[in-house]
C-alpha cells in the first residue's frame, strides 16, 4: 500500500479525492442544484445499491465459473444451466417444504452432485482438449435447458421470499429533507441487503480457504502446474472433482438467490452465463479477487445504465468489457506471470 | 358385360372414396401463441382459449377434421415469424390464429402480405399499427387494440378517482405504447396531467432503480407491464414497501397476474383498469363462457376465470368457424371466398358483439374494471361500466386521430389543457 503510494502519489490523490467525492455524494444531503444536474439522489443511492447487490449475485455465480477455469481450463458454457436448474430446484424446495434455507441447502446439494457427475462421466475422458470440452457443454447446456423446459414450463416462477426477510429496513443515509428540516433517510429491501452480505461471506470463506486451508493450497498449486502437482503424489482428480462440485453448487445457490429477488423462466441460463463471462472476462479468467471486481463493476454498470441512460443500458457491459480487452486482456485483477 | 359392369362399380366406388377422401382430408389451422418469455402465462390462456373453442365444435368445421398446430414465440417480432414461416412451409396451413403480442402483430401483418393465399386472424396482439398503418388485405382483427382497450378509462380516473398527477411505468414495444396512447387521450384531454414515462425492456428483471426513479408527489402510477414482468415488479415493489396507488394496463391486471403465485399481487387491490374483459361481468354470454372455461380445465390448470388472451384466441376462432362454415370449407381458391365472408362476420362473443371495419379490425366493448378481492381470496375485475362500440380513432374523427400521429415512448404529449 505505502508503497503504491510512493511510486505513484499523484495517481494515489486521485484516487482519495475520487473516494472522498465518492463517500460525500453518498452521505451529503443534496443540494437542488446537484438534483437538477444528476437527478434525485434517492436515485443515484438506489441505483448504487441495486448495482452492489446485482453483483454480489453475478460473484456468487461467476466465482464458480472462473474457479472450474482457472483449475481446469474448462470454459463451462453449462454453467448458466447449472444455476437455472438450481432456481428451479429451488422453488420447487422451498414451495414443498416453506423453508427458503432448505431450498438454498438442498440446490447446492443436489447442483454439487450433478456438478461431480458432469466431472466424472464427461470431462475426465477430455481433459486438455478444450475444444471439446467446450463443445460437450455447449450441447449440455442446450439439453437441459430443454428438459428443464419440458418439466417446468415456460412460465416465469419466483421462489417465495422468507417472512423474516420481506419488506424493506432503513439505512442511515438522508435522501432528502423535510420541510421541517427532518431528514428522510433511505429504506431499501432487507432481501437485497442479505444477499449482498451472503455473498460477501461466500466471497470471505472462498478467499480463507484458498490461501489459509490445505484444500485451497492444493488448488493454488493445481492452477499454477497442474503436472507437477501430480507428479508430488496429489491425487489431482479428486480436487479437481471437489472444485467442480463446490463452483456448481455456488451457481445452484446462486439460482435459488437470483429467484428470489428476481424471477427464473427458459433463456435466464443463457441470461447469466452471459454475465458471468463478462464478469470473469473482466476480472480476469480465473482468479477470485478478479471475479468480485468484475462483478461489481458489471452490476453497478447495468444499474447505472438503465438509470441514467436505459437506451443503451445494454451496450455499456460490453462497451466495458471491450475497453478491458483492448487495455488490459488479461483482466483487471489478473496476475500476471 | 358383367365385366364391364363390375369395372365400371370399381371405378365409381373409388371414386366416392377418392372424394370422401378429399372431404375427409383433415382442415390444418396454425396457431402462434407465447408459450416462453415474459408473456408465457398468457400464451398457455390463449392455448387454453383455442382448445375450448375446438372441443365445442366437436373438432369439425364444415364437416371436416380440423387439426390445430401450434407453434411457440417468445412475443419478439422475429420469433412470431419464425413460427408463422413454419406454420404456412412446413405445415402447408392456409389460415393461421395468432399472433398473442404486440410487435409480433405488426410482422405478422407484414408477412400476411408475402403470402396472399394465407388469412391471418389475430390471437390477441393489440398494437394499434398492425391494423392501421398499411393494413393488410389478409390480416384480421377480432380484438380491440390497446388504445381502445383504454377508451374512457382516463376520464375514468381523473372524475371518479380524483388522479390527477400520475408516472408510468410500461414495456417498451408497441403495445403498451399504445395502450398509454390510448389512456392519456382520455386522460390529458380531461385534464390529468402525465409527469414521468419510464420504458423498461420486455423481460426486465430488476425494477430496483425504476421503483427509485418514481417521482413521490403524484397520485397514482399508470402500470403497463404483463405476465412475469409485472410480478416481477409488483414483488419487488412490496419489497421496498412503497405504498403507490396504481393504474392498470389491460393485461397488468388480467388473471395471468392475478392469478399468479405470492402475495404480492394484493398490491393491486383497488387498481381501476379497462381492457377487452372484465372478470365479474354479469352478462349470461359472459357466465356462460365463464363456466365452460372452468368445467374445460382442473381447477390448477387454469386461472380462476379466462383472461382476455383465452378470450380473444377463442373469439378468434369462433370467427374463422362460421366464415369457413358459411363457405362450406372451401379454401380451394387461396382462400378469397373465405376472406370475404370473414369480413363479414358479426361476432355474438362473451364479451359482447364485435364487428370488422374497413381495415378488418374490430369494433367492439371495453370494460373499465377494477381489481376486487373475493371471500375466498381470488383476486377478480369488479365490473364498473362498459363504452360499447369503440372505433379505432377513439371515437374522434379519422383526420383528428392521424393528427395524433402514432404511439412512441413519447407521443401523444400529455400538455395541461389552461
């Protein structure tokens, strides 16, 4: 960090005065002005959080993807049909038993196991010949889809929010003043808030057991040299096995989350999986830091955009993502070897 | 002789069973309908709607077998055309029901134009272009478009409501543009006053940051959402705890929401809507359609009672059955003894008496309506009054309505009359 500051200082001002701009926007009441030029700041706050909390599922999502990547350089386009095959689970879980625990416990559960079998029965027989892998998950992804079709319909379905967690909290910043002077603060949907914190749990565990565990020693290694480490005597199938159960069932998880706060219907694995490649392709293939980064700036991207200018709200992840590629191919969060 | 005799039965009899043959020969009707994306609920209705009406012809039309073939969109204008390509190719149909959405209409009737010997008689699709710009000689209408589903529900909630500042929030395509077309006529022509349009994409998931957008100083907001985009909405709406009044669009409040799962749809309570039905009506037409809908399908079928897309789709037929019956089934002619008599045809429909205009769309009644709780906890359209006979200009003049110029995301201007 000091040291960062004492070969860059002027860029380590900008970036306080970035950052203090930043926290006052967030804090200050806003003057008329201010709303006539960036509009209401309930909005700009909003639009914030909403992007906050999109990425923190995107990072649920595309933590797992770029994980399976980074181990195995299995680009798993069948990722997207893993976290709608979860939401489906999900809310069939959660209708049958009313418990939105359990449905989040059984999708990882069950999305972890078809993860194992994806690894055992397909990708063993093709490792290292990426093409094929890639080619196998494409047309994995096209076959569940359409089972998933075939057994849940087309309609949009929505896995019911828990009491405890419905209706909205406040937040301790002030949007506007009353005409009394009092302050109206912020409410905003607990739901959100506890996705947001779940995610950055996850975000924390992953990152404790990748540089602090034994297991996540093992993978560090794998991703570095996949042969060495086999040849050290690590049974390398068996964590490769493990990482691809754990980052399917993150995406199974991620499926009960996304419908919750949003909805699950056909063409919403396509949907994500689209995300979590920008993401991952931002942040760059394969690292976890990466893939939060990427998530974050692609949700506040998405957020901002259909507020501030919903025409092409579309258009800016991939104006990003290209901006990326053209400067830095490798990822924003990249190590570079 | 005999010989001869016999040879001359065979052939005669092969004859007769040629010809029966012929008559036997099953009659292919399409359909399109939305069976995925965010207007999925209404497509399976409109299904529905289909099924009802063919059961009740005993699956014959003029004495022929009729075999429906349906064929999927997603309510995109290319996914409607895909099908209808479909249907007329592969399927060699010559008379096709559908489409269910709004721009898909408008490819439909472009279509329509490519293939002159096909008749295409609309599902449910409600934008005002689809009949009004370029008609097409085969493309018909049996339903109101979404302007005319809106015909007197502005002054509805300016006079009666006492709205007189109110938002909206609607798809951005064709049909809920003309559906605000529609209410803000009424509505800014009365002295209601429109402060903010927000168009969100078909299929939008997260209305976080348009709910945050809504300006808190009017009285109501004007929703013109369906299917899963307005649970979606409404969901996340309860979420934040707002506690807006609202205004439905015509399929905002059909039963495709108010049928669908979660508690958020009690939000609705209270909301004064108009469209082609209205759920409580009490007309015997209309409770006779009613019971048959719910004796056709299990209760966890079907919604609580048909909603317009079943309505319309089994309008739709009922029109094409008694234009084919009146032409004894005959299509041999690509179909122009057919068309003319469709064009003719006088609907006695549940939903009151519709009849074509010069563009081959309907005339017909809308409902202003307003959502209701029954004792058992269905949500239901309280009926509140019907505008019988509305025209596509809206009861103004045809120049008048031309000078209107065509629904956008920002046409018509809805300027305070001082």
């Amino acid at each position: 960090m000091s040291s960062f500051v004492a070969r860059r200082p002027l860029a380590s001002l900008l970036i306080l005065i970035a950052g203090a701009l930043f926290l006052w926007l967030v804090f200050a009441v806003w003057t008329p002005g201010m709303e006539a030029a960036f509009g209401r700041k309930r909005v700009f706050l909003s639009a914030l959080f909403n992007g906050i909390t999109l990425g923190a599922l995107y990072f649920l999502v595309a933590s797992g993807f770029t994980l399976i990547f980074g181990l195995m350089r299995n680009v798993n386009l069948a990722h997207g049909s893993l976290y709608l095959l979860g939401g489906y689970l999900g809310f069939s879980v959660g209708s049958a038993t009313g418990s939105w625990v359990a449905a989040l416990l059984a999708s990882f559960v069950v999305v972890a196991l078809a993860g194992i079998l994806m690894q055992v029965l397909l990708f063993r027989w093709m490792e290292g010949q990426d093409l094929r892998q890639t080619l196998v998950t494409i047309g994995l992804s096209i076959v569940l889809a359409d089972l998933l079709l075939w057994g849940y319909g087309g309609d949009t379905f929505q896995v019911e929010t828990p009491a405890w967690l419905s209706g909205p909290v406040q937040l301790p910043f002030a949007v506007a003043l009353r005409s009394n002077g009092e302050a109206v603060m912020m409410t905003y949907p607990a739901l959100r808030l506890a996705i947001f914190l779940g995610a950055v749990v996850v975000g924390v565990l992953m990152w404790l057991a990748l540089n602090r565990t034994r297991v996540g020693m093992l993978v560090r290694a794998g991703v570095d040299d996949r042969d060495m480490l086999s040849a050290t005597g690590v049974r390398v199938q068996l964590v490769f096995v493990m990482v691809f159960a754990f980052g399917a069932g993150l995406a199974g998880l991620a499926g009960v989350v996304g419908g919750t706060f949003q909805s699950l219907q056909p063409g919403e694995d396509t949907k994500i999986l689209l995300s979590s490649l920008v993401v991952v392709i931002v942040g760059g293939m394969g690292s976890i830091p990466g893939a939060a980064v990427g998530a974050l700036i692609v949700g506040l991207a998405e957020q901002f955009g259909s507020v501030y200018m919903p025409t092409y709200a579309v258009m800016l992840t991939f104006l990003i993502m290209v901006a990326v590629l053209a400067v830095r191919p490798q990822g924003l969060a990249a190590v570079r070897r | 002789m005999s010989r001869v005799l016999k040879a001359a039965l065979a052939s005669c009899c092969f004859l007769v069973a040629a010809s029966a043959a012929i008559a036997q020969e099953k009659l292919k009707i399409g359909a399109t309908a939305t069976l995925a994306g965010a207007l999925t609920s209404g497509g399976e209705d409109g299904v529905r709607g289909l099924q009802i009406a063919l059961k009740q012809a005993g699956n014959k039309i003029a004495g022929r077998e009729v075999e429906l073939i349906i064929a999927p969109t997603d309510a995109s204008p290319d996914s409607a055309l895909r099908a209808a390509r479909k249907l007329v190719e592969q399927d060699r149909v010559q008379i096709i029901v559908g489409p269910l959405s709004g721009s898909e209409g408008i490819a439909l009737r472009d279509y329509s134009k490519t293939v002159p010997n096909v008749t295409i008689i609309n599902g449910s699709s409600g934008a005002l272009e689809a009949t009004y710009v370029n008609p097409s000689p085969n493309f018909f209408r049996f339903n109101s478009d979404g302007a005319m589903w809106m015909a007197g529900l502005g002054e509805y909630v300016l006079k009666d409501k006492g709205y007189k500042k109110i938002a909206v929030i609607a798809e951005d395509y064709s049909f809920p543009y003309t559906q605000v077309m529609g209410f803000a006529l009424g509505y800014c022509r009365a002295g209601g006053q429109i402060v903010q349009r927000q168009w969100v994409p078909l299929g939008t998931k997260d209305f976080g940051s348009v709910i945050a957008n809504l300006p808190d100083d009017v009285d109501a907001v004007f929703l013109g959402l369906g299917g899963g985009d307005a649970v979606n909405f409404l969901n996340q709406y309860s979420q934040t705890g707002g506690k807006a009044k609202f205004i439905g669009g015509s399929i905002m409040v059909d039963q495709t929401v108010l049928s669908s799962r979660g508690a958020a749809k009690r939000l609705l309570v209270g909301t004064p809507s108009s469209g082609g039905v209205a759920d409580a009506w009490d007309s015997p037409k209309w409770k006779e359609w009613v019971k048959l809908y719910q004796e056709s399908f299990p209760a966890d079928k079907r919604f609580a009672s048909p909603s317009l897309f079943a309505t319309n789709y089994y309008n739709a037929f009922n029109a094409m059955k008694t234009a084919l019956e009146q032409v004894g089934g005959d299509l041999s002619d690509g179909g122009g003894k057919f068309r003319a008599a469709l064009a003719k045809v006088e609907l006695d429909a549940p939903n009151g008496k519709i009849r074509l205009d010069d563009n081959r769309q309907a005339i017909a009644t809308t409902f202003i309506t307003e959502v209701a709780e029954l004792p058992n906890g269905e949500l239901t359209n309280k009926f509140v009054r019907t505008v019988p006979d509305v025209t596509q200009t809206l009861g103004l003049s045809p120049e008048a309505f031309k000078a209107v110029g065509l629904p956008s995301r920002t046409n018509p201007e809805c300027k305070p009359t001082s």
